[in-house]
C-alpha cells in the first residue's frame, strides 16, 4: 500500500502491527525520518491474485550472426483476480541491462508498460476487475559473442 499525504496522519518512527482484512500481515517499522513524498506499507502476499510469468518457449530463437549468437526472449505475464471487487494492481518486471559492451540488448517490445529508460523497469497499472484475468507480454534480443556464455534465466 503507498499511502501519500501520510504527513498528516501524524506518525511517529516505530513498529506497527500489521492487519489486511481482519488478518494479521505482519510488523513493519515506521522510518517516517526518512520517508519522502510516500509512505510504503508492505501488505504481504494476496493469495487471491495469482501472477504467472511465463517465458513463451515458441518464439524463443537462437541464431548466429558471425561470430555473435542472438537470443530473443518473450515474455507472457498473466494476471487473475479471484476477489469479488475491482483491484489496482502495480505490476513490474525489468528488461536486462548489459554492464559488457560485447553484450547488447535491443528489439526490445514492451506492450503496454511504461518504461524507465534508465533502470529499464516495465510499469503496468492495471485496474483488475472482479473474477477478471489481464495478460501482458514484453520481449527483447540479446546479442553477445558465442564464446562467452550468458545466463538470461
């Protein structure tokens, strides 16, 4: 939960229980000293939104370029809100970032999101309607020399 004009509320540093629905989440700490514009709250797992991330094997190609190799990945996540009312879902994932310059990363797809060209986090906001299922899909080609080996899992 991201709760801003928390000012407000007149928090002060210090533990909290956490309740989600009558149920006991957990403890967080208040660090309100160092909080900016937003106060985060971490409400734990919701075991009636299911996400499934799925790398989408038949448009996975490897190929040869020279002396380059070239794999695309493709990506497929899907979203199911089980809950009897609308939710608001964040839903992130990233795009790699090569720190090599023999390692490129390009073609990159990515649907729907919005993207931060820096950190190449995808952002969707998806307004989930009751008993609903979104799917959203990115992808992107890595280009690197065939005598190195990379991990993309």
């Amino acid at each position: 939960a991201t709760l801003s004009n928390w000012e407000s509320l007149n928090l002060i540093p210090g533990e909290a229980n956490v309740y989600f629905e009558d149920a006991f989440i957990g403890k967080i700490y208040f660090d309100t000293d160092t909080t900016k514009e937003e106060l985060v709250v971490g409400l734990g797992v919701d075991p009636q939104i299911s996400v499934k991330r799925e790398d989408k094997r038949d448009f996975k190609a490897k190929s040869f370029f020279g002396n380059n190799r070239i794999v695309s990945k493709n990506y497929e996540i899907t979203l199911k809100n089980n809950r009897n009312k609308t939710v608001v879902v964040k839903l992130q994932d990233r795009v790699p970032i090569s720190g090599n310059s023999e390692i490129k990363v390009d073609e990159v797809e990515t649907g729907t999101a919005q993207v931060d060209k820096e950190t190449q986090i995808l952002t969707w906001e998806i307004n989930l309607g009751s008993g609903s299922q979104v799917q959203e899909r990115f992808s992107y080609r890595v280009k690197y020399p065939k005598r190195r080996r990379i991990n993309l899992e």
